[in-house]
C-alpha cells in the first residue's frame, strides 16, 4: 500500500474522530483505531513516513496520536555465517 493512501486513511480517521462531540478523546480514538484495525505493515508504513520528516499533509491529530500508536516489532535479521 503506498505511503499516500495511508496518510489519506489516517487522515479520514482524524478527520472522524475530531467530529465526535467528545472531541477530548480525539486523539486516543485515532490511535485506539489504528492500533486496532491496521496490520502491522501499515503501521510500520505510516511510521516510515512520519519519521522521514514528510508531514505537511498530515492531520495533527494523526501527528498527535503518533505517541499512542503501537511501532511493530521489527524481527531482527540474522546472520548466516
């Protein structure tokens, strides 16, 4: 999936949740949502992406929930030698 379409989805999310008239929660709704309903491919995607620096079309909701988002595990590559 391309970095864009997860910022778009990431977007719509925040974007959703800053509409709710608990509007409080925004931000723990965001990442509630994305730690529940993303893979953690996309996850690790989205993280990419925010950590290149490449943020200007990101909802700060999404920027803020980025504390509370759950980074994948990334195995660790072993050596054949």
């Amino acid at each position: 999936m391309q970095h864009d379409k997860l910022i778009h989805m990431a977007n719509q999310i925040a974007t959703f949740c800053a509409s709710n008239p608990k509007g409080a929660r925004a931000t723990a709704n965001v990442a509630d949502h994305i730690n529940s309903f993303w893979e953690p491919r996309m996850r690790a995607k989205l993280f990419e992406r925010i950590e290149s620096g490449s943020v200007e079309d990101v909802h700060p909701l999404v920027l803020e929930a980025m504390a509370d988002i759950r980074r994948p595990v990334v195995p660790e590559a072993t050596s054949q030698e």
